[in-house]
C-alpha cells in the first residue's frame, strides 16, 4: 500500500491481510499479560513528538491499563525506555511485573522477565517489545499474568458471587 500524497490523482489500491500483532506475540511466549485493559505506545518520536508521548504515558497510568511499548529503544534514541519507566513509578509499584521480548517467533528470540523498576537499566532495541503489567498483574510460575477481575467479584474457591455482587450484572464494587 502506498500513500497518495497531495496534488496526486489514481486510485489507491488496498489490501487488508489478517494476522498476528506483536503485542498478541509476545503475549502468547510470556502466558496472558493482555487479559485485561491495554493500550499499546510506540516510543519512537520520528513522527510522535515526545510531548505527546508522555502524555500518553500518564494516561496509561492513571488508568492502569497493561502497556505495550513498541520501538523502545535505537542507537540514536537511548532515553525513552528509562523515562517511560520513571513515568509509570508515577503510578505503580516498583515491583510491577515487565518483560522484554526480542525478536518473538524469530531465531534470535529473547524473553526476560523483569519489573516496571528494573526498565529503568534495561537494555533493548528496535526488535524489541516491551509489556509493563497493570496493579493485578502477576508472575506465576514463570508466566506473566493479568487477572481480568473475577476476584473482585466472585470467591475463586468457591466459585460464588462476594457479598453484594450478582453473577451478570456490573461490578458494583468502586474502589477497585
């Protein structure tokens, strides 16, 4: 697909090929980070002033989505994955579960799990995706885990609704 630039006349041809993201990828080698909220930033600042960036970053934050950080890191941008790091200590704790995936599904592939803290030393590159878990996010047994809130509402042992909640209605719960 190329793009029509302006003054340029023709059609533009399109085709829509379904597959895999990375962000899917890399959730699938590290267990089931993704299964809640999450929004996906790239931290390259070719086309995205950093300004912007940051902004995102916070937002992500405050709404303790799961991110996904594509382009974390190149030669000539060696800051952004430490900052991004530092952002998001804004809003979680230092022991938030993180991993870096380079290169997933390819022969040079790498997982390492790590913390939101431990990003801050981190080294990765252009290959590289990052995921930074939510405050129910968890390592278990060498696996990257999200809960999608079921023990808000219901009682895992026993499988029944917590006082004051109803199997397929809201979460009525407000401080979660």
């Amino acid at each position: 697909v190329r793009p029509r630039f302006a003054g340029e006349e023709g059609e533009v041809f399109l085709a829509v090929i379904p597959g895999v993201t990375a962000a899917n990828a890399v959730a699938s080698l590290l267990g089931s980070p993704l299964a809640h909220d999450t929004c996906l930033i790239s931290l390259s600042d070719l086309l995205t002033p950093w300004p912007l960036i940051e902004r995102r970053l916070h937002a992500a934050g405050q709404g303790d989505f799961v991110v996904v950080l594509y382009n974390p890191q190149s030669k000539r941008r060696d800051w952004q994955l430490r900052e991004s790091a530092e952002i998001l200590l804004e809003y979680r704790p230092k022991e938030t579960p993180a991993a870096l995936v380079k290169s997933a599904y390819r022969k040079r592939q790498e997982v390492a799990l790590t913390t939101l803290e431990g990003l801050r030393e981190a080294e990765a590159g252009m290959l590289t995706t990052v995921v930074i878990g939510n405050r129910q996010s968890r390592f278990y047994e060498g696996t990257f885990l999200t809960p999608r809130g079921y023990a808000l509402k219901y009682d895992l042992d026993t499988k029944e609704a917590l006082p004051g909640e109803t199997p397929g209605l809201s979460l009525r719960r407000r401080d979660a």
